[in-house]
C-alpha cells in the first residue's frame, strides 16, 4: 500500500509555511504523497478567521479529501486518533502531533508505515527540511504580481541596498508582558547592519504601518526609508511577502512571515545579512511563540 502524509495547515501564511516544509520533507524522505488539509486547522480559528493562504505558490501537492480530513466528526476522530497514537512509538503513529515547540530530531528518521499518516505540527525550525531546501525553493516560487504600485515598488528595491525591515504588531504595546519588539532591538539591527554594509535604503513592511512609523521615526529620519502600505490597505499580504524576497538584507521582528521572506530572499542574492531578535515570547502568555531552540538559523545574526 503506497504511503501518504495529510498535513494539518494552520495558523498564518509563516507557519503554514512551516507546515508545509517540514511536513515536505518527511514525505520526500519516506516516497510518500503529500496531501494538504487546508480546512480544518482554520476550522475554529474564530479570533483570526484565517483560511488557506499556500495558494500563490507553485506547490505539488493535491487538497486533501472530505474524508482526508477525517470528516464527518473531525474534532472527535481527530482527538481520538491523537490519544490511540500517543501510546505507540512515533514510527507506528498514524496520527502525528507536535508537543511544544522545540525542534524534534526524531521526526527527521521517521520511516512510516504504509497507508496514511496525518502530521499535525508547525515544524518551526529549518532543521527539519534544510537538506531539501532547493527542492523547497521550486515549490515555494511565486508569480509576479502585475499591477503598478508593486511593479514600480520592487524596481526601487532592485536599484538600491534595500533592507527589508518587518514590523509585527501582536498587541497595543501597552501591557507588561507585550510580545511586540522594542525600538532598541530596531536601533540596534539598524547600527549593525549599516557597519556591515555601508549604507542603506530602508524598505519598512508592518500590519500597522503607520503604528511602526512612528515607533521607527527615531531612528530612521536621517536614513533613506519607504515606508511600504499600498498592500495593506487592500489586504495583499502576498504581494508584501514577494517584496520583502526581492530585498537584498532583513531586519525581522518575532513574525514568521517575516522569516520565511528572509529565508527565501537569502537565495537572491550574495551575502545576504538577517537580523533576527533574540527575545523569548512564551506561547502560554502570548498569541506567538518565538526565540525557542531551533527557531533560527545559526547563520542569521541574532540580537
């Protein structure tokens, strides 16, 4: 009986992201077809209402069946085949979930059993599907976007040192445990990137522009910055991730878009800085979850 790999998907386009990867490269290393449940993973997802967002990729994997989704009375056949799989080695598990969110190694030897395995994890780390990055980087291909704003946007990116600078915005900033980046983490990548690179065009991307200029101000008024909105306003976040892949350098908040623009911008070009932050953000006090072991790249320079 051929294998098969049904990925849960969830969560934004940066964790969806993450799904597909890891979930990519378990079923390339056992020959197994890969199938996307782009459904029930946003099923209950009432504060976000996020949906399938893989779609402007050039992905090789089907939409996984009603039945694939376990289906009727998925919530049920979900939790019970989680608890009959829990008890079993994780080589004869039908039903695979990550518990936390460190980087599992044990999921990089896995040899499943034939018929269907449902894998059920974020997969946040880039040690569970390095050794297939170029086979990632076709999948993971997105077509121009044609319109003006953009076209003329990723022009002045091409012509200049551009940094994308990712501002992620999770609360108003004003509790004690905010999970939101500091401008001193932002000074900070700024100073080091110019003494690496000379000098720099500012490209800034954020859910809440006008909120991340004004934090940014500070810092950036005697730097050349464009301050990127046009795809917020209409809600284009894809065309916000293809323009941050074509920048040159990244300075990435605690967002896992930001991540993968970087990870896949690194392609790009020669030389490629990432400044990521260091911050632990605890996912029981918080909406994300980042600066656990394995998150990032040992190559990225990390404040």
């Amino acid at each position: 009986m051929p294998r098969k790999v049904v990925v849960r998907l969830k969560g934004g386009l940066g964790n969806q992201l993450f799904c597909y990867a890891s979930a990519r490269r378990l079923a390339w290393a056992n020959d197994a077809e890969l199938v996307l449940d782009a459904v029930s993973g946003f099923k209950y997802d009432y504060r976000y209402r996020r949906s399938y967002a893989l779609g402007p990729f050039q992905i090789p994997a089907r939409l996984a069946t009603h039945a694939e989704q376990l289906e009727p009375f998925g919530r049920l056949r979900r939790f019970f085949a989680r608890k009959i799989s829990a008890h079993k080695p994780l080589d004869q598990r039908r039903y695979i979930q990550q518990i936390g969110v460190e980087f599992d190694s044990r999921i990089l030897k896995l040899h499943l059993q034939e018929g269907t395995t449902y894998f059920d994890a974020f997969g946040q780390s880039e040690l569970y599907f390095s050794d297939v990055r170029e086979l990632l980087e076709k999948d993971l291909v997105m077509s121009d976007p044609n319109d003006q704003p953009n076209q003329v946007m990723a022009q002045q990116v091409s012509e200049c040192l551009s940094v994308a600078l990712h501002v992620r915005w999770f609360d108003d900033g004003n509790a004690e445990q905010s999970s939101n980046m500091s401008l001193a983490y932002y000074s900070e990548a700024i100073t080091q990137i110019l003494a690496k690179i000379g000098k720099a065009h500012f490209f800034v991307f954020s859910d809440r522009p006008a909120a991340a200029v004004a934090l940014l101000k500070p810092i950036l008024q005697w730097q050349p910055y464009t301050v990127v909105i046009h795809n917020t306003v209409i809600g284009n976040a894809e065309a916000d991730f293809w323009l941050m892949r074509q920048c040159r350098h990244f300075i990435i908040g605690n967002s896992t878009f930001a991540w993968w623009a970087a990870w896949l911008g690194e392609s790009n070009h020669d030389d490629v800085q990432v400044f990521a932050p260091s911050r632990n953000v605890n996912p029981e006090q918080s909406v994300t979850a980042w600066g656990f072991p394995g998150l990032l790249p040992e190559r990225w320079t990390v404040l």
